[in-house]
C-alpha cells in the first residue's frame, strides 16, 4: 500500500498535546503521512519524512473530521409549517414527532434509504466523517427494524431509539409499549444497532421507564446513550451516568449535582446548539460544563423537527457565540469530543494509528470556523485515507 505525504499544512489539529501546542496539538506549518487508511505520521513540515507520493495543501488549514454523535436522518415527511407556527410564537414540545412517525411510517425503503443518502452526502460536504444516527419515527417493530436496518448499511454507529415517543396508537396504554420497546421490538432491533437511547423527559419517558429500556437494551448487548435534561429538570443525567451511558445528550437543563455527576463519570455531555437555535430555547452552558471537567462533545441533533441542520460548523459557530465556548474548545469538542461520545479512539484526532479523517479549510485557522459564520470554509474531505470531497 503507497503512503502519501501532504505537506505545506499552514496549520494543523491533531488533538493531540503531546504531537503540538495546547490541548488541541496544534502544528503550524505542518505536514503528514498517511499510510493506506491510517495516519503514520504528523509533524513541522521540516522533519517530513520521504513517501511514495505528495500532496500540496496550498497552505490551508487542516482539521480532524467531524464527528456528528447525535442525529435522526432516517426519516420521511416534511415539517416547514411547524417551524414557520414555531416562529410565530408557539413553543416546541414533544408530540411534533408523530408528525414525522406518520409520514415514515408511509414511505418505502427506498424512498427512507435517499433521504438519507441526501444529508450524508450534505454533512460530508460540510466536514463531517463519521456520524451516528438513530431509528425512532417508525415505532413499530417492523418500522423501528427496518429504519436500523437501513442506517446500518451507512454507518457503524446505529442507535436503537424505539423509546423517542409513546406512539398514538399506544396513548392509553405507555406501560404495553414499553414492554414492546424491551421485548419484541429490541429483539428485532438489536442485530442492526450498536447503542440503545431513550428520550427521557416529560411528555416521552420517564425515570423509572427509561431505566427499564436502557437496562433490557445492555442485557442484548447494546450500550446506552440518553436523551436528557432537554426541556426541563429531571432524571436523564442521573439515569445516564447510572448506567455509564456513553453520553447525555442536550444538557441543558442541569442542577449542580447533575453537572458534578458528569463531571466525575466517563459520560459525555453532549451539546446540540441547533435545537435551541430552532426552538429559541434556553441555550446549554457549556461554560458551566467546562470549567467542572465535563468531556464535551458538539452534535448536530439533525432531525425534520427541531434541529434541521447537518452543518457541524455552524454548530460550532452557535457554540462560541452563545454557550461560552472558545473556538478552540468547540472544534475539539466536535472533533475529539464527538469520538468520546462514541466511545472511539480511532477518529476524531490526527495521530499516528487513527483513520485518516481529515478536513481541509480554505482559511489559514480553525478559528475561521466560528470568526466566519455561515461561510462555506470546508474545501476539501478525505475519509480512511482517500479524497472523497
């Protein structure tokens, strides 16, 4: 297998402290070898070694790829007229879903399988490499099978989410859908997904049902990631770090025993600035977070309702502007931060042994991600080693 040398790197990311300066490892003037799919080497432009071929980078700016740990592609419908209701004054809250549980539910494979394929390929032009997705609008065994099923030919990282919502057809009856959720639908379920999640909040699940799903999900093999704290106060930190769940994800809401519960655990709290963005809800303080010693990782959420975004950057740029990050916290937290809310050391950094992930910006800093808002600074992509942007 050739090796390939890209050098003229003006700067470069590995988060990696012990490879470059500060937390993110940053190498100016910077070169790398990559050998096959991997990264062999990182380093000063000067210290290159020699490589069956070279790359110029025409001195642009070069970034692990993202990481997007939260989102939910596999969906059909459209949901403009809730957003543009939203907009004019009426506030989010859980049972916009259905909407989009009918609308899925309706759709073939096929038609599920191109939208899907659509913001892939949206999100890799925008610098995302690795991303994970969850089923949850079809809640049906069928459906819910079907949707992992689908994601799974896409990605490794498939969540099982047949607790989004208590679906309509089980209104009067929560307690019968969360013995589906734990019974026949995770069997059906669990061959295609690697993680289990439930949305723990007020007019979804509750405490005491979350625990049972996330429980019967590690007894097939899955491991836990939990919607929490989105829209108020409640069990969902306590429930994840519990049950060393991978991450939390929204965190908005926290009191300081949820924050110091985080903190002290190998649970991710996992922000995703889009969904306030689109619901002008109270933004998550990542400063808070932070400045505890919470891992923190930046997501999309993309889904039809509450967060119709695949752009990472953007997310970013939300981050810095209105949660209290610094740019530098934020692209590792979308970046290093991402791979840690999924439990992965082989993306996320720029290192020898990790997958050549990589991210070239038509900006001589990563800074330019949050200083130039909405601009289109992703130029080019290379996912496992191969130019695919």
């Amino acid at each position: 297998m050739s090796t390939t040398l890209i050098t003229n790197i003006g700067s470069l990311v590995t988060n990696d402290p012990t490879t470059g300066e500060g937390p993110l490892g940053l190498i100016e003037n910077a070169a790398l070898v990559l050998d096959g799919e991997t990264v062999a080497w990182a380093g000063p432009a000067a210290s290159a070694p020699a490589a069956d071929e070279a790359y110029d980078a025409a001195g642009r700016a070069a970034i692990p790829g993202f990481v997007d740990s939260h989102s939910h592609l596999v969906f059909a419908g459209d949901r403009t007229q809730e957003f543009n209701a939203r907009m004019s004054g009426r506030a989010y809250s859980a049972g916009g879903i259905r909407t989009t549980v009918a609308a899925t539910r309706a759709a073939t494979d096929e038609a599920l399988e191109a939208n899907l394929t659509r913001y892939l390929d949206e999100a890799l032009r925008q610098g995302t490499t690795t991303f994970e997705t969850k089923s949850g609008y079809g809640l049906t065994v069928e459906d819910e099978a079907r949707a992992l099923r689908i994601a799974a030919r896409h990605t490794e990282e498939v969540t099982y989410l047949g607790a989004h919502i208590v679906p309509p057809d089980y209104a009067d009856d929560p307690a019968a859908y969360v013995a589906l959720v734990t019974g026949e639908m995770l069997d059906a379920c669990a061959p295609y997904a690697r993680w289990v999640d439930v949305f723990c909040e007020k007019g979804a699940f509750d405490g005491d049902q979350a625990r049972a799903i996330l429980t019967a999900g590690k007894a097939k093999g899955l491991h836990p990631r939990v919607h929490a704290n989105q829209l108020g106060h409640g069990p969902g930190v306590q429930l994840a770090v519990e049950l060393d769940a991978a991450s939390a994800d929204h965190c908005t809401h926290l009191t300081d025993a949820d924050v110091d519960a985080l903190a002290n655990s190998a649970t991710v709290a996992t922000l995703l600035p889009g969904a306030e963005f689109s619901t002008r809800a109270e933004w998550p303080d990542a400063r808070r977070l932070l400045d505890a010693g919470a891992t923190v990782a930046l997501s999309t959420d993309c889904n039809p309702g509450s967060s119709f975004t695949s752009s990472v950057p953007f997310c970013i740029a939300l981050a810095v502007r209105d949660m209290g990050m610094t740019p530098d916290e934020a692209v590792w937290s979308a970046t290093a931060g991402g791979a840690a809310a999924l439990r992965r050391t082989d993306i996320g950094r720029i290192t020898p042994g990790a997958r050549a992930d990589l991210v070239f910006l038509d900006a001589p800093s990563h800074v330019h991600l949050a200083y130039r808002p909405g601009v289109p600074l992703v130029s080019e992509v290379w996912r496992q080693g191969k130019r695919c942007l």
